[in-house]
C-alpha cells in the first residue's frame, strides 16, 4: 500500500541521511532513508520541517519515500511539545498534537 501523506520531521540525521517523520494520520511513525531517495533527490532534513511525501508499508514498518519539503522550520518546538505531554491523563484524545493548519499548503 501505497499513500501521499503530510507528516512533521521529529529527527534527523544528516550524516547518515536518515529521519523518523510523525505522520498528519497519528499513525504509526514512517522511517526515511536516503537509500530509498533518488541520489539527486536528497534533502537536508530538520527536527519541524513539514514534508509531504509517499507512504509504503512493509510488514510493520511504515517508509517515507519521494519527499518534498513543504515548509522549513514548519513546527519547531514539536519535539519539546510532545515530550512534554507525556501520556495522556484524560481522555484518549488528550495527548494529540494537532498540525497546524494555517501554515500547512496545499
């Protein structure tokens, strides 16, 4: 299966070309490679960005693939934000993030 998805960088490696992306579905969280990258199609990636790019599952592992970086910087207290959250105490809705959407484009 195969989808286009929006989803907010949570950590990025630039050594290794490697990111964990948290996805706009609250889904499990994709994994990027930049050996599933073309070799010219390679971004530096950052903790906030916001990217849209093609979600594969395999088995239980959800890939990011074809990125495109939608906005730099999109979200950039977001790992600060869901650290300190921690697990819901409420309802089961009390721990959602939600993707802003005045900045996010279509």
């Amino acid at each position: 299966m195969q989808d286009q998805m929006f989803g907010v960088v949570l950590w990025a490696d630039a050594s290794d070309s490697k990111a964990v992306i948290w996805c706009e579905d609250h889904g499990n969280l994709a994994y990027y490679t930049a050996a599933e990258q073309n070799l010219h199609d390679c971004l530096d990636l950052d903790a906030g960005d916001l990217i849209q790019f093609d979600l594969r599952e395999e088995r239980d592992v959800r890939r990011a693939r074809n990125l495109r970086r939608v906005d730099a910087g999109f979200a950039p207290a977001i790992v600060h934000e869901l650290k300190t959250r921690g697990p819901a105490k409420t309802a089961p809705t009390g721990n959602v993030v939600s993707f802003p959407e005045a900045r996010r484009a279509s």
